[in-house]
C-alpha cells in the first residue's frame, strides 16, 4: 500500500472506531428494554455486532481494499479509546435528551392520534351501531305490530269456534295443548343440555 492509503485507513480506522463506541453506547442504553427476554437479548447482541463488523469491514474494504495489518486494528482501537476518553459522557447526555425528545414527540403525536382520528372515529362506530340498532328494534316493533293485526282475526275466529265446542272436546284440547307445552319444554332444555356438553 501506499503511504497516502495506509494515512486513509489509518483515518478510517480511527473513526471507525469512535463510531465503534458511539454505537455501543446507544445499543446498550436501548438493551434495557429487552434484558428481560434472554432470547431475545442473545440475537440481537449477534445480530449486533455481526453488523458492526460488516460495517467496519465494509470501511477497511473502501479504503485499502480489504487488507487486514496489526496497525488497523490498533487504530480502531486508538479511535474506540478516544471516544471513551473524550466523548463518551458527553454522548451520553446528548443521547438522553434526544430519546426525551423523541418520547415527548411521540406521546404528543400519540395523543393527536388519539383526539383527531381514533376518538372520532370510535364515536362515529359507536353511533353507527346504536343507530343500527335502534333501526332494527323500531323495523322489528312494526313488524310485529303487523303480524298481531294480521292474526287478531284468526285468533277472534278460533276463540269463538272454541267457545261453541261442546265441554269435553274444550277439555281435550286443553289436555292437547299441556302435553305440546310439556314436549316444548322437554326438547329446550335437551336442547341446552347438549349445547352445554358441546362447549
């Protein structure tokens, strides 16, 4: 290589890694949410740092073509110290005041969200719905307003067709009309018995 490559890589490879530290610090201030989930917590540290690798690589790979020498990786770690060193407290207060922003940010759209779009539209569902059904309730009281005129008559005309049988046969249809009650019943609570055993 020659000597303005190696002052490249050299260069590269000190940002490289300071960059190193700066994303280090901001994966571990976030890991907190998910220390809990050990599974989790073990893909994404792979996940991580493979990469990181890759963008180092990546950087080395621009900037000499790929060659790997000791220097390289004492540079890196020249650059990973200086962040320690020089930068590293003051990351990370820039860094907490950016996810206090960024949360203040996200509650305020989420609350915006909430009063523009999601309340109306919550409201409008519910009122959609009591219609419907106050709709449905008002349609079915007509309707059987109408089926109670249509068969008033029918009922009139049996009532008084009834009333001229003689006593016995009035006796056996009431006699008639217990055991249809009886038999309606005993099929409804079969009818809830296996409903019951189904579930």
């Amino acid at each position: 290589m020659t000597l303005s490559v190696q002052f490249i890589t050299m260069i590269a490879m000190v940002l490289s890694g300071f960059y190193l530290g700066i994303i280090q610090d901001t994966f571990r201030r976030f890991a907190m949410y998910w220390k809990d989930r050990v599974l989790l917590a073990y893909v994404l540290e792979v996940c991580f740092w493979l990469a990181q690798t890759g963008i180092i690589f990546y950087i080395l790979f621009r900037a000499n073509g790929g060659e790997l020498r000791l220097y390289i990786f004492l540079a890196c770690f020249l650059g990973f110290a200086a962040y320690q060193a020089l930068a590293a407290a003051a990351y990370k207060r820039m860094l907490e005041h950016i996810i206090r922003i960024g949360a203040a940010i996200w509650r305020f759209c989420k609350r915006v969200f909430q009063l523009l779009v999601f309340t109306p539209v919550k409201w409008m569902f519910l009122l959609l719905v009591a219609a419907a059904l106050g709709a449905w309730k008002l349609i079915f009281a007509i309707l059987l307003f109408l089926w109670k005129v249509a068969t008033a008559p029918v009922f009139w005309l049996f009532r008084m067709i009834f009333s001229l049988l003689p006593e016995s046969w009035q006796k056996n249809l009431h006699k008639l009309a217990g055991v249809y009650s009886t038999m309606k019943n005993i099929y409804k609570k079969c009818k809830e018995y296996i409903i019951k055993k189904r579930r």
